[in-house]
C-alpha cells in the first residue's frame, strides 16, 4: 500500500510539475525570443544608418559627376572656340605673309642682324641695299645700347 499511496503522490506531483515546468520552459523560450529579437532590431538599425549613409554618399557623387560633366561641357565650347579663333588668325597670318613678302625679308634680316649678321651677309642674303642694311644694323645697335 505504501508503494501504491507513493505512486499515487508522484502521479498528483507530476501533474502538477509538468505544468509548470512546460510554464517555465515556455518563458525561457520567451525569453530567449525577445534577445534574439532585440538583436536583430539593432542589426536592423544599424544597417538602416549604413544605408543612409551610403545613399548621402551616393547623392554627393551624382552631384560631384554633374558638376564634372557641366565643367567638361563648358571646356569643350572653350576649345571649339579657340580652335576656331586658331583657324581664323592662322589664315589672317596666311593672307598677310601673302600680301607683303617685302616684310619677311626685312623680318629675316632683323633675325640675321640679332644673330650676329654682318653688312655684306645681310646684302647678300636679303637682297637688301647697302644703306638699309646699314640703317638695321645702326637701329640694332641702338636698341641693344638701350637695354644694357
């Protein structure tokens, strides 16, 4: 009888022991989803600031290859312009080359004269007369006398 009144207090005890303990396994579990949970939420927010981050940066960027592309955009107008300022003065330069070619012997005989160039060398390659080959050597003369 006493195993059969013990049987009977484990089998009451039990009953009311497993209740409780799926309770408490019940709340660990609980308990554990609330950690697991609250870490997620802060890997959540800190790849929410990451993002944002990235997304400021990415707007900087945009913003920076505008200016890049305006910046370039104007550069290319500049040279179009220049390029046909270039044209235009090459053919002016042309057309006057054309027009006095008295001028470039009298251009060379400077360049010959600031080389060092004597008379009978400035006569003979310029074709010039002995008195305005003597007039640019005297005028050389003088300018080279005024910057010393």
């Amino acid at each position: 009888m006493i195993s059969a009144s013990y049987n009977l207090m484990t089998d009451q005890l039990f009953i009311y022991l497993l209740p409780a303990l799926a309770l408490v396994v019940a709340l660990v579990a609980l308990f554990l989803g609330l950690i697991h949970s609250r870490n997620q939420q802060h890997k959540l927010q800190a790849m929410e600031r990451v993002l944002k981050e990235h997304s400021r940066n990415r707007d900087l960027l945009r913003k920076q290859v505008n200016e890049i592309q305006s910046g370039t955009l104007g550069l290319g107008k500049r040279l179009v312009a220049l390029q046909s300022s270039l044209e235009g003065l090459q053919e002016q330069q042309q057309e006057l080359s054309m027009r006095e070619p008295e001028n470039r012997l009298y251009s060379r005989a400077m360049r010959m004269v600031e080389l060092g160039a004597d008379l009978d060398e400035l006569m003979r390659e310029c074709e010039l007369p002995r008195a305005e080959a003597e007039l640019l050597l005297s005028l050389h003369q003088q300018q080279r006398q005024r910057t010393e």
